[in-house]
C-alpha cells in the first residue's frame, strides 16, 4: 500500500467557551501578525493563518476551539492537575525582543526557564507555547 500524502493542516488549542476563544484567538493574532480568517457560530471557535503572501504559508494554521469543561493546564506539570499536553514551538531570530512581543502582546514569562536559548511563555489562558533561538 502506498503511504496517502498527509500533512499537518493545524494545531488546536482549547479554551474556556466563549468570550475566551475570541480572546485567545486575538492574542495569537498579535503575537504571530496572524490572519483570524474563519470563525465558528456564536465564537465558538477560531481559524488562523499567516497573512496571504507571506512566506509562511505553508505552515498549519492554529483553531482556537471552546470546551465546556476546560482547565487551563499547569506548567510545569503537577499531580492532581491539567498538564500541557501538547505545546508550540516558536522560532524566532531575536530572544530577547520576541519575549518582549509576547509580553506586549498578553504573555507572561513562565517561571521555570529549562533552556537558555529558549523562553517558555503563557498565553493569556495559562497555555505555554516556546520561543526558540
């Protein structure tokens, strides 16, 4: 059998129902310079997308989708808690402004920093995301 082509189209990140989804999905849009270009009945989700012509493209969008029953995970992990089970990896040229983007934008700084040349962040909503040099 021969292997379907398959590609990632994109990542979701759950929230709170809405008014949290819009939130969520205009603080990725600040942080990235992303396009909201889809959004679902009563803001019950989001689409975003690099911004046509852009050279990233070709990168999978991120939905931001409600969840009734969603609890903000707990970075790092604890017993008992939400954990992050799945995160973003953001690569940027220059750490120190790209922190200073993400803040401006909404993040906080995590407390627990593992790696040097990467900067663990929280959005709004207590999801981390990274951003890597």
């Amino acid at each position: 059998m021969t292997q379907p082509r398959m590609r990632i189209g994109a990542v979701t990140i759950t929230a709170a129902p809405p008014p949290h989804t819009r939130e969520l999905a205009t603080f990725y849009e600040r942080l990235l310079g992303w396009q909201i270009v889809d959004e679902g009945p009563k803001g019950g989700w989001f689409q975003l997308h690099p911004p046509e012509g852009d050279a990233d493209r070709t990168l999978p969008g991120i939905n931001i989708e409600s969840d009734q029953e969603h609890n903000p995970p707990v970075w790092p992990s604890k017993p008992g808690h939400q954990n992050a089970t799945m995160h973003l990896d953001i690569n940027v040229d220059d750490l120190d402004e790209a922190v200073t983007r993400a803040l401006q934008a909404g993040a906080t700084l995590a407390d627990n920093q593992p790696q040097p040349q990467v900067r663990v962040m929280l959005d709004p909503h207590g999801n981390p995301f990274c951003l890597c040099r």
